[in-house]
C-alpha cells in the first residue's frame, strides 16, 4: 500500500524518472550502433559487442533482492542516475582517446547495470509511493515520457550529432562520375602527383575534379590489378589498416590473412564452412559472366590542403550519394589523414556495372566532419542531464514510510522465498510454450534492429542507403519513434475492448510481415527521402502494435502470488531473446549482403507464428476490467 505522508505531487518526479529510465537504454542500444558506426567499427563488431550490452536487462532479476535487502529505492534511484552520469562523462572523455572503442565499452558496461538497477529502484519506488488507482492513472504518463525518451535519444541527440559533425569539421567536396561513349583515358600514377600546402582553411582537395568513365569494359586481369594496387597504396600510406595485414603484402597478403584467422577451431570447424555454405546459399553479388572482362574502373585521389595539427586524425568518409547505382565504389570509403600522410593521395576505386552500355551520372561525396569531437559532446550534453537529474531527484522524490531496506535479521527467509519464487514460475501450465514465445517471438525483430540503422548509414556501394547522420535520427529516430508510440497506442485500446486472444493473430502477423520493407529499400535503394520515411513509419507503427501482445502475454503469465517477481523474469527472457540474435545478425549480414539478410529476416519470423499456434490464453485477458495489469506497459 503506497504512502501518502511525505509524497509529493506525482507531476513533479514521475515524467522525469522515466524519461531519465529510458535516456541511458537508448544510449546504450541504440544510440551507441550509430555513434560507433560512424566512428568507422565494423558491423560484425557493432553487433556482437552492443548486444552484448543488453546482459544486465537479462539478468537484472539477479540482483534485484539486493535493492530491496540495501538501502531504500529511492537511494537506489538517486545513487544510479549519478553512477549513469559517470558512465557519460567516461564514455564522453574516452572517445577521443587511443583504444576508445575498448575504453568506451567498458564505460558502457558501467551505463548498462547502472540503467538496469534503476529501473528496478524506480518501478518499486513509484509502487511503494502511489495508491492502485494513481498506479493506473499514471502509467500512460510514464509510458509517454519513456518514449519521448526514445525519441530524444534516437531522434534530437542523433540531429544533434550530427549538426555538430557537419559544421566542425571540413567542407564536404563532390564529385561528379560521368559515363561516355569515347575510348578508356589513362590517369596518374599516384607518386607521379605534385602535393603542396596551399593557403587558406584546411580542406579536401580531390584530383580530378570530375571523372568521366568509358563505358568499354576492360580485361578483369586489369581491373583486378588497379584494385590491388589501390588496396596496397591505401595500407601502406596508413589511410586504413586491414588486421594482419602489412604494406606490400596485396592479395597474397589478403590471403595469408585469411588464412591465419581459420586456425582456431572455432573458424575451422564451425564459422568457415558456415559462412562457405550462405555464400554459396546467397551470394552477394551475381558472378560476372566468363569473358574475362568487366566494367571499366576510375581513380580518383583524395588528400588535404595543408598539415594538421600534431596528433590531429581527419577522417573523409567518401561514397556516391545520388545517381545512377551502375556507378559504384569498390575500394576507399574511409580514410584517416593525419600530419605524416596529408600530403599523401588516398586512392577510391570507381567501377561501372559490366553491363552498363550508356551514358548516365552519379554524385560521391567526401566529409570529413569532426566525428569524434560531435560524439564527445552529445555525451558531455548527457552528462549534464545526468547531474541534473540527481540533484533534482535528491529533493523532489518522495519519501515512503514504507520504502525501507529489508530486515536484517530475515535475510534468509527472503532469500529463501526467492528461490522459490523461481520455481513456482518454471512450474506454471505451458512452461515450454511461454519461454518459446518470450524468446521467438521477436527473432526476426531482433536481428534487424541491430542492422536497421547501419543499413541507412551505410553508402549505396555497400548496400545501405548513404543517409546522413541527421537524416537517420530523423527517419528512424523521430518518424519510427512516433509511429510506433502510435501502434502501441492502437494496440493497447483494442486489446482492452476485445481481449489479448482476440487480437493475438493479427499483432502476431503486425508485428513481423512489416519487415518486408527493408527488402524493398535493399533492393530499390530509393533516392526519396519521403519513400524511406514510409517504409520506416509502416515497419515501426506495425512493431509497435505487435509489441502489444508480447507486453500483455508477460502480464498474463505472471497472474498470481509472485506477480512483480514473475514478471521481472519475464523481462529477462525478452532481453534474452533480444540479445542474442542481435549478437550474430552483424556477422550474417557481413557475409551476405543486408539484400540477402533482410530477406533472411523476414524468414525468421517463421517461429513466431508456429508457436502462437500453440498459445492458450483466457479469452477474457486484456479486456476493460483487467486495466490494472497494464501498469508495466512501458
């Protein structure tokens, strides 16, 4: 029963306990995907290490006995947003640091068990300081400010990055790839350019300043060799390294790499001839017919005006924005200029489609931002959020009388009725069927989220949709948030009209056909920014309404004496089944392609529908009368 004798108006702490609940998960699996993405980690890393991430919400039931046995929740709750500001300010100051990926993850951690603990501190404390019928009143509006949490996360603090990016750093140069009919032109070798500082601003110089391309194919024996030359260049200038690689090695090299990473028994056994079998399945790219020739192949060099600074990195990532896909980049989409290579030409490798027979046009881009400068301060800006919150909080949150640790004198009867209440969850009807579904049910999902964002991030050559950085927290970040605040809306108020049974079918199909449209992007590759905010609001509005019953399905299978108990185990299975797909999607999608993976996804999504076939729910689950089981919607 809640306390009223030193509460405070729930209008002053509620909307922002929660929003200051969902900024740290946010950050921590959504928002670290983009930053790290743009700070050039690949999509295999991105995906096993992020996901990884998501342990301590798996586990969090664990150690929630030690936030009722310590302390009071309200403690807890001030104690973890200071701990969460922590988590910022390191992840902030480790960014422009030597091993900052290893640096900030470790921060990360910290902001991960910090964020977990406080959601348990947090829902026990709005119980403990609420009477049932506030408990009920409040919980859309801290569902609202969960997700407007998101929102800021996915959507404001990605805007906010990336105006920072885009104003800090260099002018973005572009050139213009023209196709012709006339005979293939020669271009220099690049030892054979003459670089020397030039006066005025820092800049990106590209030579040339537009490039035309023959359409005449080209022996695949020439093509092949400025590649390789290209890649060597590009190592051996220190622009990019490939791991066990050295300068000079070239191909050989590439292979002896190759090589070396299938020593383990792991890659020997199970991860090559895995990867051999769906590149076989679904290859990335169609094989060239056996002619010997393929389309034509450009240069176009890159390097900067002048030196910079001692210690200064300039990162130029480079890809085609516009025009026609035929024109692609094989080779260079990221570079890393510092004071001993400015001076040094970086190669990108340009090729035509070998069927392409006529004259057409694409745009690539160079930027060169300041990536790690526009992160740090999206996270320094956190931080001081953070600060804010704890001071805030120290003062404003209420005071229970019942909100005090556990006696001491008790500790092994609460633990001992813990266990059991263990037990008593893996004995209920359908045990088999309920753990199934908690961890299929969103095995498709799981896997896009983590690739969702890369994949619009990613240039066109790659097979993603070259957004900017500000365009996808618009997108994805704003445009999906909202859809799917609108979709779990829908869903809740249908639900309470006509019962969880009644719509689990249609939130089942909801909740995974929608993903098609990813194969659609994948494949058309829209230049439409409209046509990609469509697609997106469709597949997030379609989730959210989905999510519905998967919410409500862990409310019904935590009826009865243990309910807050049983339910955080439920949250555990959710984000177990959350993690780890997402800890294999990246590695799936590198192999195949994201055309082949989002066809892949949509496949997974087969599990979800054979076990709600099996599914018994109570027809009158979910209905009108049974509104105070909705008060974990968030």
């Amino acid at each position: 029963m809640a306390d009223h004798k030193k509460s405070t108006n729930p209008w002053s702490w509620i909307p922002t306990l929660y929003f200051a609940q969902g900024i740290p998960y946010v950050v921590v699996m959504l928002v670290s995907v983009i930053m790290y993405k743009r700070l050039g980690i690949s999509n295999a890393e991105i995906a096993l290490y992020t996901s990884w991430l998501y342990l301590p919400w798996v586990i969090k039931p664990l150690w929630s006995p030690l936030v009722d046995l310590v302390k009071t929740k309200r403690w807890w709750v001030v104690t973890m947003q200071l701990l969460v500001g922590a988590g910022l300010a390191g992840v902030a100051f480790s960014i422009p640091a030597p091993n900052f990926f290893q640096w900030s993850l470790a921060f990360m951690w910290l902001l991960a068990f910090s964020s977990a603990t406080h959601d348990i501190a947090a829902d026990g404390l709005y119980m403990l300081a609420l009477s049932k019928h506030k408990q009920a009143w409040f919980v859309g509006v801290r569902s609202t400010f969960y997700r407007i949490a998101m929102i800021t996360g996915q959507g404001l603090l990605i805007i906010f990055a990336g105006y920072i990016e885009s104003t800090t750093g260099l002018d973005t140069v572009e050139i213009d790839v023209q196709t012709t009919q006339t005979a293939w032109t020669a271009q220099p070798h690049p030892s054979e350019l003459q670089i020397t500082s030039q006066e005025g601003p820092l800049r990106i110089i590209t030579y040339p300043d537009a490039l035309e391309l023959s359409v005449d194919r080209v022996p695949r024996e020439l093509a092949d060799s400025v590649l390789s030359v290209a890649r060597d260049w590009n190592v051996r200038g220190n622009f990019y390294q490939i791991d066990g690689m050295e300068a000079g090695d070239g191909q050989e090299g590439l292979q002896q790499t190759t090589q070396a990473a299938q020593q383990g028994w792991w890659s020997r056994l199970v991860a090559v001839p895995l990867e051999d079998f769906l590149q076989r399945f679904a290859p990335e790219t169609e094989p060239l017919r056996d002619d010997g020739m393929t389309g034509n192949v450009g240069i176009v060099y890159l390097y900067l005006s002048g030196e910079p600074a001692e210690g200064e990195e300039i990162v130029i990532n480079f890809g085609r924005e516009a025009g026609d896909n035929s024109i692609s980049l094989v080779e260079g989409d990221r570079f890393v200029f510092n004071s001993s290579n400015w001076n040094t030409p970086a190669m990108a490798v340009i090729q035509l489609d070998s069927k392409l027979d006529f004259t057409t046009q694409a745009t690539f881009r160079g930027r060169a931002g300041n990536i790690p400068l526009a992160w740090s301060i999206t996270f320094m800006l956190l931080t001081g959020m953070f600060i804010f919150f704890f001071l805030y909080h120290r003062f404003v949150l209420p005071r229970p009388d019942s909100d005090k640790p556990g006696v001491r004198s008790a500790d092994q009867s609460i633990f001992t009725e813990f266990f059991r209440t263990f037990a008593l969850f893996f004995k209920q009807k359908q045990i088999g069927i309920v753990l199934l579904f908690l961890l299929f049910y969103r095995f498709g999902e799981a896997q896009l989220v983590k690739l969702a964002s890369p994949f619009l991030l990613d240039a066109q050559e790659a097979g993603g949709l070259a957004l900017t950085t500000g365009e996808v927290g618009f997108v994805y970040g704003t445009v999906g948030i909202l859809a799917l605040t609108a979709g779990g809306i829908i869903g809740g108020i249908l639900a309470a009209r006509h019962g969880l049974r009644f719509w689990l079918w249609p939130m089942v199909i909801a909740i995974n056909l929608p993903n098609a449209v990813y194969i659609y992007l994948a494949y058309a590759m829209p230049d439409s920014f409209l046509i990609i905010n469509l697609a997106v609001l469709i597949e997030q509005f379609g989730y959210g309404f989905g999510f519905t019953a998967y919410m409500l399905y862990m409310i019904y299978v935590s009826e009865g004496e243990h309910k807050t108990a049983h339910f955080a185990i439920t949250t555990g299975f959710m984000a177990l089944g959350m993690m780890i797909p997402g800890m294999f999607s990246g590695w799936i999608q590198e192999i195949i392609g994201y055309q082949h993976f989002f066809v892949w996804v949509l496949m997974a999504t087969a599990p979800a529908f054979i076990i709600a076939a099996f599914v018994d729910i109570d027809p009158e689950f979910g209905k009108k009368k049974d509104e105070d089981t909705t008060e974990e919607s968030d």
